[in-house]
C-alpha cells in the first residue's frame, strides 16, 4: 500500500485530540487522526461547562485571565469554520453553602477575582427549594461548550484524515528523523488518550489521578422558575439549561471506579442533588459516565518524549477541559512547530 505523508499523527479524538488538529489546521499543517472513540467517551459525555472560578476557596482557575478569552476566541473560530453553533455563553449562579461563604464571596469581589464575581442575590426565591438566605453569587464570563457536536462536527470536517481504529503502540517504525505507522508517515505522532495513556508503553512515566464522573440528561414536567432557567445553577451539582425544560445535571466524582458505566449511586446522588433545588417532577433521558484524564498536580501535561523526540503528548486537562485545550494546543503546537519553549509546570518533563 502507498505511504501517506503528514506533519503529524494525532491519536485520539477527544478535546485534546480534536482541538490540536483545528489549531494545526489553523496553522497550515497537515495531520491524521487514528481515534476508536469508544475507548474513552469522556469529552462526549462532559457537561461542557467553562467557569473561571474554583469554589472551594472562591479563587481563580489556573491561568484563567489567559486561558478564558483565548478559549472563547478559539470555539467562536472553530464555529464559523464548522458552520454550527457550539458555544453558549450563560452566566452562574453559586448557591451559597454558609454563610461563610458569603463572606469570602464578598472579600474576593473586592480582590483579584473580582473581576469574576457579581452580586450577591439575597432575595428570597419561593418558587425553589433553594435555601436562599446565604446568598446566591453570579460568576461572569461562563458559559458551555456543546462538546459531543464540537467532536463529531470536526470528525466530520477532518473526515479525509480521519481513521477510525485502535492505535497499536507495536507498530510504530521509528526513523532518524520521522516515524511509520502502518502505511502513513509522519514527523510526529502526538498521543491525546485521554485517560487511556495508561497504556500507552511510552509514557509510562505519566501517572495520572483519574476521576470518574456520571451525568443526567433529564427534562422537567414544567419549566423552572426564571431563577435557575437563566443560569448554569450551581449546588452541590451544576444545573445547566439546554432548551425546552431539558438540562444537564452533573457530576459526581469518584477516584476508585475507573470505568464509564453508569451506578445506581451516581443516580441517586445526583438525584438527591436535583431534589435539594426542585420539586418539580423529572423523566430522565440519558445517564452517562466518563473518566477524567486529571493529574495529581492538576496541571495539564504536554511536550515531547524525553528520548524519543518523534513523540509527544497531550493530556491531563482533568476537570477543565473546555477551557484548558485550545491555550494548550497553541502552546504544543508553538513547541513542535517553531520549537517555543513551554511552561516546566505543564511539561511532561516533569514526570520525570
Ligand atoms: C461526567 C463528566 C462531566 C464533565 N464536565 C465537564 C465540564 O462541564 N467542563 C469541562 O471543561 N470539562 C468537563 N469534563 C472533563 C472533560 O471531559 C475532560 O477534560 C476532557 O474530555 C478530556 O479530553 P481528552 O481528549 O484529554 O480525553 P478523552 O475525552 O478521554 O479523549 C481521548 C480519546 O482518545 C481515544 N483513544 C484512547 N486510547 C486510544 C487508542 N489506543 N487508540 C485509539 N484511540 C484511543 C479515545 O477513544 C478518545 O477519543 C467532564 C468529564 C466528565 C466525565
């Protein structure tokens, strides 16, 4: 069979994979995409919410100032090259969980994450089960990406690039200067697994803390009062409204199962959490599970093999993937292509 030449091989066709290959595509490099997406369903799963504020101590996310406007630049790119409408900029509303959290809420507006965080609402809100008194705090510049259309609208624009099969790790022929695998050729194989790199017998050194997460699709009897319809609700869970009474509802997390099969229990926990907002009956549609590529360090990981400079790897965009990837791409693809050197808190380097 006749060899095929590209730049690079992406493996995989989650966030990671799929948001490289527009930023290389971007740039004008040429790549296949080896992905049997049934291996790790985490990115079409995900709720696809980007949200600048970690809650547990109510500060910034890593790099947020940078990585928000660049990813919000880069989806509404990626629409108008795809033609579908994808991102949905929706403002959040924390639930507050004391009034405590009240307080720091309002000590943070006047700091550094100020520019994140809008009023508190205290008005009571009798329409919902929500126990209101502490406060309700408006997070600005969120919003949701529709993962699973952004993934196979881009499979589908890439489709001449695209194979569809279980990338195996034998059959890779290095050379001095590029690699072979199987009938095609490239500089650069470029491993975005996901989770999977578990198995990847190159990146061994790469120890990830992955975290299962189960999600509800469910449609509501009636609509929901303004107050959660207007907002990606956040309370113990997010509520995210995706149009005609239907929402998102997710995640739990879970460090010890490591498979995509949805419990019993990550229904009734996310059922409880539903319960503790409204009363209003539900029918849900679909119950989903993923397991999240995070790292212990919670930083994302990329770069270039230690020894073996023909391959590199994309991965560890844990919890944030809808805002982390397209900043991240950019930073792999500066490396690889123009040699930019990239941050040593994000280097696979540093793994040793
Ligand atoms: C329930 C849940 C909700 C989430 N909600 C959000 C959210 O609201 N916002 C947010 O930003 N993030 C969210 N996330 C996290 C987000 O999904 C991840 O950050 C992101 O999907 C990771 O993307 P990835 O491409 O690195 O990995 P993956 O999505 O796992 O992609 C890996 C790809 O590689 C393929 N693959 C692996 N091994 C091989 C192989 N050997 N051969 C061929 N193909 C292979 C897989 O099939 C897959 O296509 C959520 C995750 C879960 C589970």
């Amino acid at each position: 069979m006749k060899m095929q030449h590209s730049d690079f091989i992406i493996v995989g066709s989650g966030l990671a994979g799929i948001t490289l290959a527009h930023t290389l595509h971007q740039q004008g490099f040429s790549f296949k995409i080896i992905s049997e997406p049934q291996m790790s369903r985490c990115s079409m799963v995900a709720a696809g919410v980007y949200n600048p504020v970690v809650f547990y101590r109510i500060t910034k996310s890593y790099l947020a100032d940078l990585v928000l406007p660049y990813a919000e630049q880069f989806y509404k790119s990626v629409e108008t090259v795809l033609n579908k409408k994808l991102l949905s900029p929706l403002p959040l509303a924390r639930v507050m969980a004391s009034r405590n959290e009240q307080e720091l809420w309002q000590k943070r507006r006047e700091e550094g994450v100020g520019e994140y965080l809008g009023a508190l609402l205290t008005e009571p809100m009798p329409s919902i089960n929500l126990s209101i008194s502490d406060g309700l705090g408006i997070v600005k510049n969120t919003g949701a990406l529709d993962c699973a259309s952004y993934i196979e609208a881009s499979l589908d624009y890439f489709k001449t690039s695209y194979i569809q099969e279980k990338f195996d790790y034998q059959s890779i022929v290095f050379h001095e200067t590029n690699i072979a695998y199987k009938n095609y050729q490239a500089r650069q194989i470029i491993f975005c697994e996901g989770h999977q790199i578990s198995e990847n017998p190159f990146f061994k050194n790469v120890i990830l803390k992955p975290v299962k997460g189960e999600i509800l699709t469910l449609k509501f009897t009636e609509p929901l009062p303004d107050e959660v319809s207007n907002y990606i609700l956040n309370k113990k869970c997010y509520l995210l409204p995706i149009g005609n009474n239907i929402y998102k509802v997710g995640a739990t997390y879970n460090w010890r199962e490591l498979n995509e099969w949805p419990t019993p229990d990550g229904l009734l926990e996310l059922e409880k959490n539903i319960r503790d907002i409204t009363s209003i009956p539900f029918t849900i549609l679909e119950h989903r599970a993923g397991v999240r590529p995070a790292a212990s360090d919670r930083r994302p990981i990329l770069g270039i093999h230690q020894q073996k400079k023909q391959l590199a790897v994309f991965n560890g965009l844990g919890t944030k993937g809808v805002m982390l990837a397209p900043y991240f791409a950019n930073a792999l693809t500066g490396l690889l292509c123009h040699s930019t050197p990239i941050h040593k808190e994000v280097d696979v380097a540093r793994f040793g």
